[in-house]
C-alpha cells in the first residue's frame, strides 16, 4: 500500500508545538554554545605534578627562567599547566633541614609524579614514599645511592643523571690547560651548615685522584650563604692558583653573589653548569641547568600517562658545552690560549 503524506501546520496556540519550538530553540542554543554531540568539554581530573626545591625559586611568572624549557615541553606534549596539568611546588628557600617535612606533606597531597633537582631534595622524597614516582636531576644519582642501576631503576626514582663526578678530571684538565702553572686548588662546596656526607665522600675521592694525576694539591671549602665573600676573600689570601666550584642546591641558588665574590678577589673559578659562566664565572663545562629541565618533561610526561620508573632509564648527557666568559678573562687579566678559545662551544664577550 502506498504511503500518504500529510501536510501539517504549526499552530502556535498549541501547547504540544510550543513546546517543540522551546526545545528546537534550546538545542540551536547549545548547538552555536559548541555543546553539539561530539565536542563536549571533557572532565577528566586534571594530573598533579608535586616539586621539591632546596634553595631556587618555584616555576611563576617572576621565577627562574630555567623553568621555561620544561614548561614549555610539558605544553607540547598535551600538558599544559591551570589546564591538564597542576604544579604543587614548594621550596625549602636553603633550609635544607626542612626538606624531609616538606616532602612529607607535598606526598600527602597525593601528586600522580614527583620531582627534585638535588640529592638532598630526591632523597627527602623517596623517604616519603616508596609508590609515587619521582624524577630525578641530582647531581650523580648512582654514587649518591638514589639509585642503584641507571639502565633499571629498582626504586621509584628515574630521571637525569648529570654525571657530575665523573666530568671532575676532565674540567680540572681545562683549568690545567688554562692556568699551566696550576699547582693549588681550592674546592668549594656551598652548604647550609654541613656537606651531605654521601656527596661529600664522592666529592674528596673524584677531586684527590684528578688532582693527583695533574700533580695539583687541594684543599676544601664550605661555605655557607653568609660567608661565601669571606672564603673568596681567604682563598685569594692564601695564594690559591683557582678554585673548582662543586654544584649544589645552594651554589646554584648563590651562583650571582658566587661569581661577584670570585671576580672581586681575583679568582679564576671553573665549575660544571653554563648558568655559572653566563652569570659571571671565568669557565663551565658541562651543560645547563634548562636543558636538565627540558630533557625531564619527557620523563613527567611519560609517568603522568602511567609509565613505570623501572621501566625508564635513567639518562646521561652525550654533549658537554666549554663556555668561557671572555669579560670574566678580561677583568682578571687571564689570556685565554687560543687552542682552548677555538674548542669552545659558547663565549661570552
């Protein structure tokens, strides 16, 4: 049987069509509002990234700029922070005595991953928790004891392994070859009020067999915030040839007042961070600290999709940048050898 169309009109004292007309209206309303089937804003829980500094500021708009690079890769790669992404931050401002407290409460506010940039900061968090997973930049993670395998971390803890010792012969071959007469070298370590005793044992090990095998004496300082000018002031006094500054939280937190302080008593300072050269010191070799901090978006990224530690290796630095600050040179009347100016990768004028 054919079927028969009707025609039918609206009539708009019906309450039935009324009613089609109120609903046809809303839905052309949520419709043009971009609420049609398909494209409805998601309500997926937003990520939480928990970070633990010892003596830098946290990530904001008036924070280090180092912070950039590992914003900036994290929004690439979908997580983009006040969006898909909450940053808890806290910094124990160079009290580093307050670290384990601090770690104690950033875990009970439950992050999905955790983060640190220095020995003391990462072992503070992975004595509060064993489930969480924390990304690591402290500066030699095997010696140190975070870990125990770089290739498969047993604990929670993976990241960057900066390879902070094992660079140490070699940088003292630069200021060797820099300064040929080399024959004393102080050391500094910038503390709180006392050298982690971990880091402190790599340290007088990895020092004494590079500057026995250069024919170079040694000895170590420790100074704190307060007293970083004085001990310049007595390593200059004492007749030192240079000084190997030792990365920690609290150098890197002090590299400006660092290198006013080598420059001001004349003290030809070489260290591992390129952030120390661009601040002022004479020569750096290693790496910076923001590409540390780009390179560790990758790991956050990964443990926020549900990557195990154990899983992720640990990685080391392939490239190692020679910076040089040739303004640094001028004022302490060093001559750069042109041998070592033409190998370096970055020169400050």
């Amino acid at each position: 049987m054919p079927i028969q169309q009707r025609n039918s009109r609206l009539v708009l004292g019906d309450k039935s069509a009324a009613s089609v007309v109120r609903l046809v209206v809303i839905g052309l309303a949520i419709y043009i509002a971009g609420g049609r089937p398909g494209n409805a804003e998601t309500t997926a829980p937003r990520k939480r990234l928990g970070i633990l500094m010892g003596g830098s500021s946290c990530p904001g708009p008036s924070g280090p700029a180092f912070w950039k690079p590992l914003l900036q890769n994290l929004a690439d790669r979908g997580w983009v922070e006040g969006q898909s992404l909450v940053i808890d931050c806290v910094s124990a401002n160079g009290r580093i005595e307050e670290a384990p407290t601090l770690a104690r409460e950033l875990v009970l506010r439950r992050p999905d991953v955790l983060f640190g940039a220095a020995t003391l900061t990462v072992r503070a968090l992975k004595q509060a928790t064993t489930e969480i997973p924390i990304i690591t930049l402290a500066s030699d993670p095997l010696s140190s004891g975070i870990v125990n395998n770089l290739a498969h971390p047993e604990a929670n803890v993976t990241g960057i392994a900066p390879m902070t010792f094992d660079l140490t012969g070699k940088r003292m071959g630069v200021l060797k070859e820099l300064l040929p007469r080399l024959s004393r070298l102080a050391v500094i370590c910038v503390v709180r009020s006392a050298p982690d005793p971990v880091d402190d044992k790599w340290l007088r090990e990895d020092v004494a067999k590079s500057a026995e095998a250069l024919g170079v004496s040694w000895s170590a300082f420790y100074p704190t915030k307060e007293n970083i000018e004085q001990v310049f002031a007595q390593i200059a006094a004492d007749r030192f040839d240079a000084a190997y500054l030792w990365t920690t939280a609290f150098s890197f937190a002090e590299r400006e007042q660092i290198a006013k302080a080598a420059l001001e008593h004349g003290v030809s300072t070489i260290s591992d961070l390129a952030d120390y050269a661009r601040q002022g010191l004479l020569l750096t070799y290693g790496q910076d600290f923001s590409t540390f901090m780009g390179d560790a978006a990758e790991y956050v990224d990964k443990l926020l999709r549900g990557a195990k530690p154990a899983d992720l290796p640990l990685q080391q630095p392939t490239k190692f940048d020679l910076v040089i600050n040739l303004k640094t040179a001028k004022e302490l009347g060093v001559a750069i050898p042109p041998s070592l100016l033409a190998r370096a990768d970055e020169v400050i004028e």
